[in-house]
C-alpha cells in the first residue's frame, strides 16, 4: 500500500484561492442585497434579512480566510511510472488513483488570476472524465505536462 501523496502545489495557490473567494463572495453580497431589498419591498418577514446577513458575513470568512488554507494542506499529488495519484478535500478526504494506460491526453490551463501569480494547472484526461492538478508553478506544471505524456504513450505501449 502507498503512503500518502508527497509533492505539494504551489503556496501561492492559497492568494489564488483567497481572490476567488472574494469575487465569490462579492456575486453573494450581490445576490443577499437583492434578496434583503425584494424582501423590504414586498413586507416580507424581518427575520430572513438577519439570517441572509449573517450567511453574508460568515460565508466569505469562510472561503477566504479559513478553506484555503485547508484546502492547501490537503492537496498533495505523485506522478509514479504506472499511475497518477491525487489527494485533495477539506472535509473528505479524496484520493483517486489514474492509470497511465488510461490517460489520452494533458493540458496545461491558466486563467487571468494564475497567470498573475505565474501559475498553471495540469489537466490530464481520461476517457470518463479529466483530473486537475491546480496551481503549480508555470515551469513545474509544463515539465510535468510532458513527462505525463510520455509515460502515457510508454503505459500505451506496453499493452
């Protein structure tokens, strides 16, 4: 049986996480304002405004402060000759196990908010579904793009 996964995403990961959470959270105060005013427009009950207000001011704290940091710590990968393994969740906990002979192909994604922090993500595919492993630096996740394609056409093969 394998241990846990060693190699950790980038720390940066953590300011990647923490700007998501804000523009989250400000699509939610958006959609809380819009509730609370319908709310004083039509009388409706005091009471949920006092409820969408504190959802309002718990829920960012939240995804910005306390998740990330958690997320972080969990996130773990390997990439081993025969398979891809990935650990990740911040309450259940999620390891999968990719078969190199079952990967078709490898990505490289990188959004406005990544590239600020010169990262990457690596996507790799499968006929199901597709696997990410999320911000890593920009030289890391290109070199582990290519050596992840070349253990998949070697897995590829050999059968």
């Amino acid at each position: 049986m394998y241990s846990e996964p060693k190699k950790r995403i980038s720390r940066k990961a953590l300011n990647v996480w923490r700007i998501s959470g804000v523009i989250k959270s400000v699509i939610g105060w958006s959609i809380t304002a819009l509730a609370i005013f319908l709310l004083h427009i039509f009388d409706g009950p005091f009471w949920i405004s006092i409820i969408l207000i504190a959802l309002g001011v718990i829920f960012p704290c939240l995804h910005i402060f306390v998740f990330p940091v958690l997320k972080w710590r969990r996130w773990r990968y390997d990439v081993r000759e025969e398979e891809l393994e990935l650990q990740e969740g911040i309450f259940i906990v999620s390891r999968t196990l990719v078969p190199m002979v079952r990967v078709q192909h490898v990505d490289t994604v990188q959004g406005p908010i990544l590239r600020k922090y010169n990262l990457a993500s690596v996507v790799v595919h499968t006929a199901a579904t597709a696997h990410e492993i999320p911000a890593l630096k920009e030289t890391e996740a290109e070199e582990l793009r290519f050596y992840i394609s070349k253990l998949a056409r070697v897995a590829e093969e050999d059968v």
